[in-house]
C-alpha cells in the first residue's frame, strides 16, 4: 500500500516536495489531497502535480479519512495552530522547519501527538540525506577520533525577501536558516544539551536577527561554533575536527551531496527533477518522505533521526540565541 499525503499550503516548499514525490516509486507513496485557504490556489496546484483531491481550507483535509499523512508546509508562524488542528484530528503530521515559534508551542505539539497516539516529526530534511547518515555512522566509527570542535556556516542573501524579514511572518535568519547549523551541531554531540550558550548578533530594523554568531561548549571539552546571515552569502559548509582528523560537509550543508573524509571525497548525488524548483537540492526532500513511510510501516509515533525530545532542545536553544540577540514575537508574549 501506498503512504498516501495530504499536503497542506500550496506555496513554494508544497511544490518542492511534491516534486521530490516523483522520484520515489509510485507504488510507495501517492500524493492524495492538497489544501490551501485559497480554492483557486489549491485547484492550480492539484492540476500541476496531477492530485485528485483539492480542499478550500485546512479543515476538510483534516476530516479526510483516507489521508495517512499531513505533510504542513504553511508559513511557519501558523505550524502551531494548524499543526493542532490535524493532531487533534488523529492524523499523522510532518511539520517543515522551524517546528513552532518557540519551545512552549513546540511542546504543545508533542504533547498532542501523544494525546492522540498519532506520528509526528519536525521536517529537518537535513537528517535523512545519506551524506548525514555517512556522518553519523562515521562518528559511531570514531573515524576522526575525539571530536573537539563543530562549525556550521549557513549565510544566504535574503532582505529582499518579505517573510526573511518581517517579524509578523517571523523573519529572521535564526529561524529560516540558523536551524541547519545548530541542528547538525546537535547531531553531532547526539542530542546534548550544552553546557553553555553565547550568541551575539545584529537586528534589522524591523526587529529580526540579520546576522548571529553562536558559540556553544559542550560536555567533555567540546565546542561548536555556528554563524548565519540573511545578508551575505557563507560557504554554507560545516566542518567535524576531531583528534585524529576532520570530516567536512561541503555547501549547500543542509542538503548536501559531499562529504570529504580526512581528504577523502565522495559524492552522493541526487535525482533530477520532472519540473523547475523552487530551492536547492529539493529532490531531496523524497529522503524524509521515505524516512517517514518506513516509520510509520513500523508502527512509530517520531523517527529516530530526528527524534521529538530533540527537536524540543533545539527550539529551546534557539529561544535561548534569541534572548541574547533581542528577538522577540508575538507568539512569545502569549
């Protein structure tokens, strides 16, 4: 049987993903229904990516009974209340990045999941490309020996780009981009919580971080090091120096496709896509799809690589980033 999606939003990321769909085979995953709040939105979209069921608002999606899965790709300022929405409705979620707006709606989140005994998984799409499984299995390998320090570059030109930069659409480059760095970091270091914290950054006008530096220590004499901007483009790799060498995840680092291993190169290359896309790498959004068709086979309620608890640590750190740097939304005032 198919893993059949319900997509809800049609903007540009639903594209992307629906996009990546068809690169995996059609036996293991149909897209079922998309939903927006605009019906014309929605019918425009299905006709595009050939999806027979079309929904005029969240709440029809949420009622459809042959929906395995709700893939939420809205603007992230809404993941907490229309995320409730489906949870409550007893359906399986994966949610794009960042999760919520902050540690208290993400753990409201999980909470419902569980209420509701239903799967539920922040979509860091990072997590499931086989250059981050190659890290990780390295890393069990000891390949670099004692690991010392992590850094993570992520800068990308966006001011131009309203929901980068408004605070209403919550904007900012912490939480469109900073999450790659810091959940690689958390990767690495297995979910640890850091000893210790130190961000320093700079605020748009409209009161959004442009650029931030993190520096986190670690238990036994670890460090990371991550810096991100919607300013100026970075190399966006992330580097893993151990005692006994370094692994190095070359640009685009969240969605990457090579990896050199103490000099060593390997590439891991991705499909091409049926149509234009609207970001990089996009097909390799079929990773976590899979991801989540092989958890749900199984009968698990979150994916173990990109666990639950983590995803709250990593929304608490990135509370903690915006305390320091003077980020504050709306949704924190509730």
């Amino acid at each position: 049987m198919a893993t059949r999606w319900g997509l809800c939003g049609a903007g540009k990321i639903s594209h992307d993903f629906s996009v990546a769909m068809k690169t995996l085979p059609a036996e293991d995953h149909q897209i079922a229904a998309i939903a927006s709040r605009s019906i014309e939105r929605a019918k425009e979209f299905a006709k595009r990516h050939h999806i027979p069921k079309v929904y005029g608002n969240y709440e029809e999606l949420a009622r459809d009974p042959d929906i395995d899965i709700v893939y939420l790709g809205v603007l992230h300022t809404e993941h907490w209340r229309v995320g409730l929405l489906f949870l409550k409705a007893g359906k399986n979620v994966l949610c794009e990045k960042p999760f919520a707006m902050n540690s208290r709606q993400v753990k409201d989140l999980v909470e419902a999941s569980k209420t509701n005994n239903v799967f539920l998984m922040e979509a860091i799409w990072s997590r499931c490309f086989p250059v981050h499984a190659e890290v990780r299995k390295l890393l069990a390998e000891e390949t670099v020996g004692e690991v010392k320090l992590v850094k993570a570059y992520f800068g990308s030109p966006q001011l131009h780009i309203p929901r980068s930069v408004e605070k209403e659409l919550g904007g900012g480059a912490l939480l469109d981009i900073g999450v790659y760095c810091l959940q690689f970091v958390l990767m690495v270091f297995n979910g640890e919580r850091p000893e210790s914290i130190q961000a320093t950054g700079v605020l748009l006008d409209s009161g959004v971080d442009e650029t931030v530096v993190v520096v986190m220590k670690f238990s036994r004499k670890r460090m990371a090091l991550c810096a991100f901007s919607i300013a100026a483009p970075f190399p966006n790799d992330a580097v893993i120096s151990g005692t006994k060498g370094s692994i190095k995840v070359l640009g685009p680092m969240h969605c990457p496709t090579t990896l050199v291993v103490n000099d060593n190169k390997r590439e891991y290359p991705l499909p091409e896509p049926c149509l234009p896309l609207n970001f990089t790498n996009s097909t390799g959004l079929r990773y976590e799809a899979e991801e989540v068709r092989q958890c749900l086979l199984k009968g698990l309620k979150e994916s173990p690589r990109m666990p639950l608890a983590e995803s709250i640590l990593l929304t608490e750190i990135m509370d903690e980033i915006r305390k320091q740097v003077g980020v504050v939304f709306i949704d924190d005032r509730k």
